[in-house]
C-alpha cells in the first residue's frame, strides 16, 4: 500500500513539472508579414497544411536549423514555417542563450582568422553565436549554437553585436629603470698663456655668389586603388545557392513581377539568386536563359555530369514515364523550366502553387530526369 502511494506521488510531481518543461521550450512569439507555407516537416518536401497570412501571430516551439521554425497558430495546429525574415518577424530569445552577437547577412564560418581559411560553413541571418575573443580589427573567434568554434568577420556588414564583447587581456608594461648619473670630474684649469697680437690683414672682397636656381618639384603621381578581386568560381557558386536558399518556401506565381521578391515563376527565381549574390542580371525566360548557357560552350546534355551550381534545362511536361520523352531532341525541344543543379542528384527550383512555391527536389527517376534537355554554367 505504502509502496503504491509512493507512486502515485512520483507521478503526479512529474505531471506538474511536464508544462514547465514544454513552457521551457517555447522560444517567444513571431508574427508572419507574408504569405507563407506552413508544412508538417521542416522541409520543402512535407506537405502544405495551410497557407498563414500576413498579421497573423504564432508562438515559436523551436528552431530545428537556420531555415525553419516549428510554431503553434492561433488555433492551436502545430507546423513548420520558413525562417527568413521576408515571412516572419521573429527575434528569439537572446538571454538565456549566452549569445553575444546575431548574424545579419550571410557570412563565411572558417578555421583560420584569415580568407584563405578553409570554410566550416556558411552562417545564416538570424543566427546567434558567441564571440570568445577578438582576434584583431577585422577577426572575431567564435562559437556557434551547437559549441563549433571557428572564426568569423568582425564587420557590421555580418554581425550585430548583443552583448559586451569580452575583454582580452592587456599586458602590463615593464617599467624601465632609471639609470644613475655618473659624477663629471671637475678639470684643472690650465693657465692661459698671454697672447702676442697679430697683424690684422687686408681683408679680399668676397664674391657676390651666383644664385642657384629653385628647382620645379615632380609632382607624386596618384596610386591608383587595386580593384577588389572577384570571388572564385566555387565561392560565385556557393554565394549563388546559399542566395536562392533563402527563399526556400516563397510561393509560385506564373509570370511573377520581376521587380519584387513576394512571389516566383522558375526563371524569376534562378535570375534574382544570381542578381542577389553577384550583381549579374541574368535573361528574364528561361527559353533565353538557356541561350544564354549555350552561349558559354560547355553544356551537357546528361545530367550526371553537371557541377553544383550549373542550371538545367527542361521541356513541357508529357507524364511520369521516361518513354513519354523517348524521341526528344535536347537542343531543338522548346526550352519550358529551369532550375538549379545543387548536386548529389538534387534541384533548386520552383513550379507550381501545389508545390509550395521554391523547393528542392530529387531528379533521379522522375519525370525531371526524362524532360532534361541540356545544362551548364551560366558564370
């Protein structure tokens, strides 16, 4: 009997300590500024519960990586929305997190405090990190929310700083001695002996000197700046996909405003990555965006050969089944939808309303693979 309350206290103890846990968990609350998927998984890939609107209010559970949030609507549904600030207005909670800084705009996490630092990653917008010492002017070391630590760019351009940063310490300096005079000897005065006078002579007239003429200065020629260097073509890449990442979940709309960003067409989407990350305006079709990679010689028609980064081409949409395309003709078909080859198989793209707006999809096996045309390099 005695043993069976003793259990039954246990239980209810851990009863009222489990709201205070999943209290615990909530990390504040976000309102959503536009339209915006809202999934049953952390991916492009789960399905569309509903879409939220703009004004709504959700309460935030938690942040699973730098691209979603896992929240709860008003309604009490529980799902995953898109991070990015073009959604939802949402700054978690700094206190308890230890952090000192926030990332404000994408920037490279390396293992040296140096740009020829090999790259750990990318940090996104809103993440928070911890600054352990300053390096120097331009280098903050640093540690990010799963404890790995590296080195980070010290501008505000990236960072925004949320706390004191800490104090490196400052060496004491070494006094110098003062050192001890040593005594002058007083001299023995010599006797000075009496002088005999000397004649004075007749003094010679001095020539009036010819003056030397003040030579014209050379004017300093102006240094003239050294250009920045343009990034490699792995780091254009890189800028490119993490560019069209923060887009994940913006939704589809056949013949989008080129002017904004609220919502894509496939061409859209690939063109303001590359104006986004490099300042190239790429072509506004995808028809001329193709001409404009066969322009650069070095297309392929098989999509195992593509690098990451590199656009592929598609032609209209006959069905699931490879023989549906069996008599294509990859460079006379018209050219219907373009996307970005990530690789390990993987596309960046967006096609459709159902869809759920950008996304990224396999190829393998799909009827992506049986309507690719061509595709290459648009750098």
């Amino acid at each position: 009997m005695r043993k069976g309350m003793l259990l039954l206290l246990a239980s209810l103890l851990l009863l009222a300590f489990i709201p205070s846990l999943a209290a615990a968990a909530q990390q504040g609350n976000a309102e959503v500024v536009s339209s915006v998927s809202f999934r049953s998984g952390p991916s492009t890939s789960a399905s569309v519960l509903k879409y939220l609107k703009a004004g709504e209010s959700v309460t935030v559970l938690e942040q699973p990586n730098s691209y979603w949030l896992k929240v709860r609507d008003s309604k009490g549904a529980v799902g995953y929305i898109s991070s990015s600030d073009k959604y939802v207005d949402y700054n978690p909670d700094e206190g308890n997190s230890g952090a000192n800084a926030v990332v404000v705009s994408s920037v490279s996490f390396r293992k040296e405090p140096s740009t020829n630092g090999a790259r750990i990653r990318y940090l996104q917008k809103n993440e928070q990190i911890v600054i352990t010492s300053v390096v120097n002017s331009y280098w903050y070391a640093a540690k990010d929310a799963s404890g790995v630590a590296g080195f980070v760019s010290s501008s505000k351009e990236y960072l925004k700083l949320t706390a004191a940063l800490p104090q490196n310490p400052v060496p004491t300096p070494t006094p110098t001695p003062t050192p001890t005079p040593t005594p002058t000897p007083t001299p023995t005065p010599t006797p000075t002996p009496t002088p005999t006078p000397t004649p004075t002579p007749t003094p010679t007239p001095t020539p009036t000197p010819t003056p030397t003429p003040t030579p014209t200065p050379t004017p300093t020629p102006t240094p003239t700046p050294t250009p920045t260097p343009m990034p490699s073509g792995s780091q254009q890449v890189e800028l490119v996909i993490a560019a069209g990442l923060k887009y994940l979940g913006t939704p589809y709309e056949f013949g989008s405003d080129r002017n904004n960003t609220k919502t894509f067409d496939c061409s859209d989407f690939v063109r303001q990555a590359f104006k986004d990350a490099l300042k190239i305006t790429l072509p506004a079709s995808s028809s001329t965006q193709g001409t404009y990679v066969r322009g650069k010689k070095s297309v392929t028609t098989d999509w195992h050969s593509l690098k990451r980064g590199d656009l592929m081409f598609f032609m209209d949409y006959k069905g699931t089944k490879a023989s549906s395309y069996k008599d294509k003709k990859p460079f006379s078909e018209k050219v219907s939808h373009v996307g970005i080859y990530l690789g390990n198989g993987q596309i960046l793209q967006t096609y459709s309303v159902e869809s759920g707006g950008v996304r990224i999809d396999n190829i393998a096996g799909k009827h992506w693979e049986f309507r690719f045309l061509y595709g290459g390099s648009a750098l």
